[in-house]
C-alpha cells in the first residue's frame, strides 16, 4: 500500500522518490484509470502551490476529462484549443508562466495563473496529456518539466491504447 511520507532531501532527491512511488503504485496494476487517479494523486500531494492536477484523455477527436484532484474542470477540450490542446496538437511539453497571455486560454479555474502539460504517447500515438495548475504565476521550471516528463514516461509504460 501506499506510505505516506514526508519528502526529505534536495529537490532532486525528493523527486526520485516520487518516482520511485509511482513505480510502486502502477506496478502489477493493468487498469490505466486506477493507474492515472492514484498518479494524479500522488502529484497533488507532492507538489506544493497547485490547485489542480489531472489529465485529460485523446478519444481520436479532443481532449476529455479523465482523473484528477482540484476542483471541477472543464470535460471537453478541442485539439489547438488552450494549452493542453495546443500540448496534444504538437506533442510537445507546455510551460506557461502566465496562462492570462497564453493566446486562446481556456479558464476552468479562474484562480490558476500558471500551467504545465505534459503529452502521454503510447505507442507513437497521442493518449492524452498530464495538466497542472497553480495559483501563483510562473510557478513551474525547467526542473519541474523535466520531472514531469519522466512521470509521464514511467506512467506511459501501464498504459495501452
């Protein structure tokens, strides 16, 4: 089961063992919503100043809503639309310091000023993407999208199309 464990360490260190939960959370486990609730679960609780993590999964047409922590969202984002439409369309990983000045921002929650999403690819196809809020602008680094995308990379690996 889970442990519920106070992060120790440098970032770095505290990240890897993030990891190293999330490896121990979807190991043996095939059921890709299980797999994708207790992830977005395990990020709310990790990373401080966010108001919503969750994702959002590609049915061949848009982006709709899939597991999560935060408040009620949006259930259907088209691709090119906001910032995880436009992270899907391009698969490519989206750090916005200020989701006010990002063209075509779609506001679920009006107290987020800054986003991160991340792309899931399994097996060369888009799956959907990994989104995170906060309330503070520019709250996200180079160092938090490098760990994110490794999440995303491990949580890949339960997931099939």
């Amino acid at each position: 089961m889970f442990e519920n464990i106070a992060y120790e360490g440098t970032r770095s260190e505290q990240q890897a063992q993030v990891l190293a939960q999330l490896k121990a959370l979807i190991h043996d486990e095939p059921n890709a919503i299980a797999n994708l609730a207790n992830a977005s679960a395990l990020l709310k609780f990790y990373m401080q100043d966010t108001n919503w993590v969750g994702f959002y999964l590609y049915d061949g047409q848009e982006l709709v809503l899939g597991p999560f922590q935060g408040l009620p969202a949006c259930i259907r984002i088209p691709m090119n639309r906001g910032v995880c439409g436009t992270a899907a369309s391009k698969q490519t990983t989206l750090l916005v310091e200020d989701v006010h000045a990002f063209p075509g921002h779609i506001a679920c929650d009006a107290a987020s000023n800054s986003e991160i999403v991340v792309p899931m690819i399994v097996d060369g196809a888009l799956y959907g993407v990994l989104d995170i809020d906060s309330p503070l602008k520019a709250r996200f680094d180079r160092q938090d999208q490098e760990f994110l995308e490794e999440f995303v990379r491990i949580l890949e690996g339960s997931l099939s199309l």
